[in-house]
C-alpha cells in the first residue's frame, strides 16, 4: 500500500547537509498531530522532527535530505531520519501507548526509507534508535521500537546474511520454535530473531546444506549464541548546567548568537549588547552562555528549548555604572543692604528762604556801590 504523506513544512531545520542517511531515530509527542504541527510550524519552538505520525495519517516537516532539529544530537540529526508518533500524553494518570495503527503506519514508513536510503535489515541498536540513545531523556516512552523494526523488515522483504560461523535454514529455525503456527509476540519473537536470523520472507533463508530441524537444534548450540548486537555508539552529548543565579553579560566588541553543537550562526549582535545568562552549554572545551529562553528545563530533561548560546569568550559582566552627579549651584547671596541715609530733619521754612535771599541782594548791592 503506498504511503499517502502530506507536506506541513516546519522553518526549524538546517538546509546545508551533506551527510547520507544511515539510521532512523524514533520519538513520541506526548500529544497528538495537529498539536506537533502546530508546535513545529513556529519559528520559536527551536524543534522539528522529518515526520509525524498519527494512525493512518503521516505528516512530513523537513526533507529527509536536510538537517532536523530532532535528536538534541549532531550527529544522529545530520545521519538520521527522525519519525514522531502520537501518544504519551497522560490520561487517567497513566501514559497513553501510540495506537496498533500508529505502530503498522509508523513501520511502513521504515520500510520504505530503509529501501530508498539503502539501510538494510532495520536492527534497534545498528540503524534504528529511541531519542534516548542520542539525549537525556524518556522519548520514546512506551512505543514499541522493537515491534516497529521487525515489521518493518517484514514489509521490505530485505534479505540478509547471518553473521554466525556457519549459514542455517531460517525456515527451520522458525518451524523448530513454532513461529509460523502460533500468534505474534513482538520481544519474543526479535529475541528468537537475533539468535538465529531474520525471515527474508520467501521462507527460502540461508541453507546449511542440511535439511532437518535436529541439524540446526545441534549448530545453534555450538555457535548459535555467539550473535551479539553491534555497539551502540556513544553519541557526543552537551553538558548543561544552570547558574547559581542569573548573570548580567555584555558583548564589548559584539558577539553571534549560535548552535552550541553545529557553530552554525543564527544571529549577530553589536557592541554593547547585553543579555541576562541563567546556563551554561558546554561542547568539545568550549563554554556558552545560554538565556533563560535557550536553557529551557536543560539541566533536568538534558534538552534545551533552543539549543544556541553566545561563546564566553566574547562576552564580560556587565557592571552598571554610578550615574554622575550634577553640578552643584551654589544658594544665591542675599543681596548687601543699601546703607540708610540720615534723616534730614524738618523742611526749611518759606520765610526763611526769602530772608536768606534778600540778605544777600542787599549784601551784593552794597559790594557793587562801594566800587
């Protein structure tokens, strides 16, 4: 049946990846699809996956060539396919498991990126992963990864070589244990599995040359158990730690806004730009300074809300500055009091003044007679 998948689109993503595809890594979304659309579709949320799935719905956010913000992972994000189901979210106190439907649909999604990208048989451990191999956390719940991989290779019919001292005859090995006349049961039947092989679904296998059940009872007893799962490998991994106290942090010279994992820059700021620091990232010896925004719960769930942060190398505390005190003007003086002129007693009498003038007239008079 062909997969009907619908474009939604997400902006979260690295479009610059040059890496091929070599696993797939699978999450829950502690809630549904139209919710995780929605989330996805918002510049703000930091996050994206390449696909959603819900039942019979399948939605695609990034191209599977390009670089999903998904795994709080480098390298599983640049290598990875990421598939999101819908589930997990709490109901009468207990955590909804992804639905049968979402499990088959999710596995016919495997199936076929494991044909197109060339992955092979899917084996949980070698190219099909939970979030938790890649990050500090419970994602994917209860999803049954295990399931998902075997059906997967049931779809694809992909055959594969059994990698023990000798080849066996799958077909008896699956008669000997009863698989193909009782019911299905998915951790039994992957536990049987990795012992002896998988069904390359011909029911042909690998021949020994031998035919008989007794035949390959007696190989699995000497070599049989010896098949043990590839390493996982140890995936680099962002220390957070959340500050005491919050810091104040200038940039003198300005600084860039970057992916703590990838150094992709995201932003640049000038000089003088400030910001309030509450965590750390640290990543291969280098430290960055994280918002509250970026830092989210890191320290607690390992994932950041965004996983960016400002290298502390190019930032300083920030120290606010006493502010200059003005100029003291000086009380204006009182002004010196006019000295008070003596009094000038009793105005001259009328009489007085005509006495006084005709006196001298007379006087004047008698001066001029006299010549």
């Amino acid at each position: 049946m062909a997969l009907n998948i619908k474009w939604v689109g997400s902006p979260n993503y690295y479009s610059r990846n040059v890496f091929p595809k070599k696993h797939i890594t699978l999450h829950w979304m502690v809630g549904f699809l139209a919710g995780t659309d929605r989330h996805f579709q918002r510049p703000s949320a930091g996050a994206s996956s390449t696909y959603g799935v819900e039942g019979d719905a399948i939605h695609q956010y990034v191209k599977e060539k390009d670089y999903a913000w998904a795994d709080a992972n480098t390298y599983s994000n640049a290598n990875g396919v990421s598939i999101e189901h819908a589930g997990g979210y709490i109901r009468n106190g207990k955590r909804v498991k992804p639905s049968p439907a979402t499990h088959e649909t999710s596995a016919r999604l495997c199936a076929d990126i494991a044909k197109r990208h060339g992955l092979g048989r899917l084996a949980v451990g070698k190219n099909v992963y939970r979030h938790s191999d890649w990050s500090n956390t419970q994602c994917p719940g209860t999803l049954d990864v295990e399931w998902i991989a075997a059906r997967a290779n049931e779809i694809a019919k992909l055959p594969i070589v059994v990698r023990l001292g000798s080849k066996i005859n799958v077909k008896q090995a699956l008669q000997l244990q009863g698989w193909l006349a009782r019911s299905y049961d998915s951790k039994a039947y992957w536990s049987d599995i990795q012992q002896w092989g998988i069904w390359d679904g011909t029911y042909d296998g690998i021949h020994d040359g031998i035919p008989g059940p007794l035949t390959f009872a007696s190989e699995l007893k000497t070599w049989g158990k010896h098949l043990k799962p590839k390493p996982v490998p140890v995936p680099v991994q962002v220390a957070y730690t959340r500050l005491p106290e919050s810091k104040q942090l200038v940039a003198p010279t300005g600084t860039v806004l970057q992916n703590i994992m990838t150094g992709e820059k995201v932003k640049t700021y000038g000089a003088g730009f400030r910001i309030e620091a509450v965590g750390l990232g640290v990543f291969e010896n280098k430290v960055y300074y994280m918002t509250g925004y970026s830092f989210g719960d890191a320290e607690e769930s390992g994932t950041p809300f965004a996983p960016n942060g400002f290298l502390d190398l190019t930032m300083e505390t920030w120290v606010e500055s006493e502010p200059d005190e003005p100029d003291l003007v000086p009380d204006p003086e009182d002004p010196e009091p006019e000295p008070e002129l003596p009094p000038t007693g009793e105005p001259v009498p009328g009489w007085f003044v005509r006495f006084i003038t005709a006196l001298i007239d007379a006087f004047t008079k008698f001066l001029a007679g006299s010549k």
